[in-house]
C-alpha cells in the first residue's frame, strides 16, 4: 500500500486487526511517501491508524487474495 502526501507531523501508523490486535506498528516516519508493506498479513479487514500531533485518523482496508 503506498501513502502520499501524509502530512510532516506524522508520528505513528498503526495496523489492527479485526479483533483489536496491533499487527504492524511503525514510528518516526520522515517522509510524506512511502510503501505499507502488508503482504504478510493474512486476507482480511483492518484498521490503519495514522496519528500525528494533533489528530488521529483510521481507515479501514480490506485485503484479498
């Protein structure tokens, strides 16, 4: 999965699964691009939690095979 344009102040992108468990976490991002690698993860929903200084976001993303 590939994120643009994420804003400067981006601490944390966070994945979750369906039952609420962390499978991925990754901190101090320095750069407004960049590649999510989810291909380890089994097909299913989850949750993307970006969280920068002043706000927090989730997404949701389904993924098959």
């Amino acid at each position: 999965m590939t994120i643009q344009n994420a804003p400067p102040d981006l601490q944390e992108i966070t994945v979750i699964n369906i039952l609420g468990e962390t499978v991925m976490k990754l901190k101090n991002l320095h750069s407004p691009n960049f590649t999510l690698d989810l291909s380890k993860l089994i097909r299913g929903t989850y949750y993307i939690r970006f969280i920068s200084a002043n706000l927090s976001t989730t997404r949701m993303v389904v993924l098959q095979n």
